[in-house]
C-alpha cells in the first residue's frame, strides 16, 4: 500500500496556500492531512482533492513543547486544530 498523497506533495502545495486532502469514493469523507486510509472508514479507494481552504474550527490546542529535538524554539508553539468544511468531511 502506498500513500496516494505524500507529504511532500501535500508540504509542497501548502507552501502555495494550497490545502490538499483525500476524498474517499466509499463513504465521501475528506481526509486531510492525508492519511493511506480513510479516517473514518478506513477505506482505501481514495482521490486527491483540493480543499477550499473555509471552514469552521470545532477545536484547537497550542503545545509549547516541540514533540521531536532539535529546532523545537522555531517551531514553537504549535497550533493545532480540527475544522468541518462540509457536511462529511473533517479536517485535523
Ligand atoms: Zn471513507
């Protein structure tokens, strides 16, 4: 099983103000960031798509503490969060 969108494709299109996801032709839900399968049905029939980029934020969480070494103080605080877009999709 390979990924249908690596994190370098999905690094690289953020950089454009991109926001890329996975769409799953099974059960409809976006994925995003991309996984290999489906977060919700763990399905693998999966297509690359493009997300608006608008959504709503359901929740969020900020971590002053890098979880790796190294250039923690560049890259702190992270934020992170997850928003709906639509009915069905999901992004975290
Ligand atoms: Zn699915």
């Amino acid at each position: 099983m390979e990924y249908q969108l690596d994190f370098r494709t999905y690094s690289n299109a953020l950089r454009k103000n991109r926001l890329m996801g996975l769409k799953c032709n099974r059960c409809g839900t976006v994925t995003c960031p991309p996984k290999m399968t489906c977060q919700e049905c763990a399905g693998t029939d999966l297509e690359i798509t493009e997300l608006s980029g608008r959504g709503t934020i359901t929740t969020f969480t900020t971590t002053y503490v890098a979880p790796w070494k190294g250039r923690s103080k560049r890259l702190t605080p992270l934020s992170w969060s997850s928003l709906t877009k639509a009915p069905g999709s999901r992004a975290t």
